[in-house]
C-alpha cells in the first residue's frame, strides 16, 4: 500500500508541477521522467513480491449445501501448508493458499476454477470437494493445461473422462466397495438397499457397491434417491421400510445420514445401516445419538485408530496438529485427506524444479511416497493418451457401538 500511495504523491507532484510551468519543457520532461520512473519501480516491487511465494488454488463449496465438509477440507490445506512453510517451504518459498468458494454449485466451481487460473496465476489446484463439481471444472483445465489434485470426489467418471490434468488421491467409489468386500459375509448382508445423493457421487456409488454386492451373491434391492439439500426422506424411507432388504447403504453427506438415521428410527425401520464416503462418526454420535447405534462406516482415515494406518507417526502428528488449531473434530477424517494432497502437490513442485503447470503434471507422475491414507502413487485410468493419474488408498470399516467407535477387522 505504501507504494501505491508513493505513487499516488508522486503522481500528484508532477501534475502540479506542468500546471505551473507549462512552458518549461525542461521541467516537465523531468517531471514525467520521475512519474514513469516511480510507475517502474512500483511494477518491479509488486512483480518481486509476487515471486517470494508459491500460489495453490484450492477449489472448495465454503457455502450452500455442503459448506461444513468444504470447510473441514479447507483446513487439512491449511493445516498442511503450515507444516510445509514451517519446514522451509517449497523451493526455498512460502506456500501461498488461494482459497475459492465454490457455493456448493457445479457452474461456480467452474467459474472458481477459471478465475484461479486466468486472475490468480496458479500453476496447480486442489479441489473440488464433490464427484459433480470436480468433473463440472475438468474441462477448464484441459482448456488451460493446468493440472488439479483431486482429494475427495469418488465418481469412477472423474478418472475415466480423458483428462490428463486430473491425479486423484481419494479412492474411487469401486475401490471402496472392493476394499469393503471381504466384510460382506461376516456381516451377513442378503439383500441390500440404497438411499444415495442424485448426483454423480451417489449414483456411481450404487453402480459400484451394486456391482461388487452382486458379484458376492447378495441381491440388489430398492434404490432411492435424494436432492443434496434435501431433508425430509420419509418418502424413500416408506419404500425402503416396505422392502426384505437387511442393509441399507446410504452415499450423502454427513447431515443427510444424521437425519436418515432419525427419520429410520422414528419410523421404525430396523436395517443394518452402512455409509460410504467417509462419514464422521463423531458427529453423528453426537447429532444421531441412539438412531446412530450399531451403524457401520467405510472411512479413508481413522483419527482414532492411528496405528491402523500405514504410517501411525504421520496420523498422530497430525491430529495432534488439528487439535492444536482447535478445528472441529468431527472434520478430522474429511481434512486428512485433503492434508494428503496439500503434500503431494507440494513435493511435485519441489521435484518439478519450477513453479509451471506442464513440469508439476509430470512431476505429479512420480508421487511415491506413504501417507496417512495409504501409499500414494498413481497409474493410468483413462482413453490411451489422455490417461488420469488415479492413487490407490485404503480404507476402513468402523461401527458405532453404544456411543463408542470401533474398527470392524475383516
């Protein structure tokens, strides 16, 4: 600001000064030279100032319907970049967070994902929390060549689309359901149900657990669906209740499953209840209280279980670190994974050698390394030529058991 206001007197001076001696070329040449030259130097300021830090733009919904996940996911990047700044930085500079709101919408996380690029400058992004606004800002980073982490969105759809400028670290919605496979028949699950988000992320969700419940021999039963801001499901509760299913699996957000599991008690529906996704726990004991009893979880990262993880000092640190901020504990499993990408995207950068978008794609490539959801590498998914980068993390199964979180071994 001091520059600008240098400016601005500088400016101010120069003017006076023709006003006064307009027949003094001499002066007025001089006077236009001082102007140009403070213009110079102003420039020169703010184009260094730019380069002492390293732009990350994060794409995330801060408000609408799911702005409570947005938000958690917004600090596992802050929570990251202070640990990354606090251990030099990335090539000897600050990481520095653009933080964009979303709005819970498809056509704004485009827009986000434009402005970031076009405004912003950055050669790199993170984002964009849900399966329809991360495939609705693809396109913008073909167009653009900009690569973007992907740390949450789980539709099959997002690595399958033929877009080289997309490396997910979340698993997808048929990882999950493998991964969840061997607990099918200690659970007993005969026929199952589905109540799911009408999105991208809920309907894949069915196409990949119905896929691997079928291929266990369990039989596919109702398939409801809901609006993402919706409240009331008595409707698609009243099918459900009517059919012989044994188990419902339920893809929404943390709010929609509190309120389901409410609603399924008030009802009187009595179904082994599994969410996928990565619900918090913590939070439905907390708003659910007895409806969330007994229900069943898949999660990418278990705050409470850190030895479970592949690498048990990196999970404590960390929520250690979050509790230290004294961010909302529920949010703790939903950060860590975008604290996963933070890393990632950073250590690209450090082996990138340069702060531009082609060099971090191809860097993205070489990612090897543990994490707290697993070891993160990425293969080729995707039209031959136009291959994603999609990593293969773990995930957990945990119940809810008077009050209490426990993990459910296979």
């Amino acid at each position: 600001m001091g520059h600008i206001v240098s400016l601005l007197i500088v400016g101010e001076a120069a003017f006076e000064a023709r006003s006064e001696i307009t027949t003094m070329e001499g002066d007025m040449s001089i006077a236009r030279r001082i102007l140009f030259s403070t213009i110079a130097s102003y420039m020169a300021i703010s184009a260094v100032h730019a380069q002492e830090t390293i732009k990350l733009g994060v794409n995330l919904p801060l408000t609408g319907a799911v702005a409570a996940s947005g938000n958690f996911v917004a600090n596992g990047v802050k929570v990251a970049a202070e640990e990354i700044n606090a251990n030099g930085g990335v090539l000897g500079k600050k990481l520095e967070l653009i933080i964009e709101d979303n709005k819970s919408n498809p056509t704004e996380a485009s827009n986000v994902t434009e402005k970031l690029i076009v405004r912003d400058k950055v050669a790199v992004i993170q984002g964009a929390w849900g399966s329809t606004f991360t495939l609705a800002a693809m396109p913008k980073l073909m167009e653009y060549k900009v690569p973007m982490v992907v740390d949450i969105a789980s539709s099959t759809k997002v690595t399958t689309a033929g877009n080289p400028y997309v490396f997910r670290v979340a698993p997808t919605n048929l990882m999950e359901a493998q991964n969840f496979a061997p607990h099918i028949k200690n659970l007993g699950i005969r026929k199952a149900d589905f109540l799911v988000v009408n999105n991208d992320w809920g309907l894949n969700g069915v196409e990949a657990f119905g896929k691997v419940l079928r291929e266990n021999g369990v039989e596919v039963g109702q398939v409801q669906t809901m609006d993402p801001s919706a409240q009331d499901m008595s409707s698609q509760l009243a099918v459900i209740k009517a059919s012989d299913g044994d188990t419902l699996f339920i893809t929404g957000s943390v709010e929609q499953a509190m309120l389901i599991m409410k609603q399924m008690q008030a009802l009187g529906i009595e179904r082994r209840v599994v969410t996928s996704g990565g619900a918090m726990p913590d939070q439905l004991i907390a708003q659910a209280g007895s409806a969330a009893d007994g229900t069943y979880h898949i999660m990418l990262f278990v705050p409470w279980f850190p030895e479970a993880t592949p690498n048990a000092e990196a999970a404590k640190k960390f929520v250690k670190s979050w509790e230290e901020h004294g961010f909302d504990p529920y949010g703790m499993p939903e950060g860590a994974r975008a604290y996963v990408g933070t890393h990632v995207i950073a250590r690209a950068i450090e082996r990138a050698g340069a702060v531009e978008p082609e060099a971090i794609r191809k860097a993205l490539w070489e990612t090897d390394f543990d994490t707290l959801t697993g070891h993160i590498a990425f293969s080729k998914e995707g039209p031959q030529g136009k291959e994603s980068g999609q990593a293969h993390p773990i995930s957990y199964l945990v119940q809810i058991d008077n009050g209490e979180i426990k993990l459910v071994e296979e």
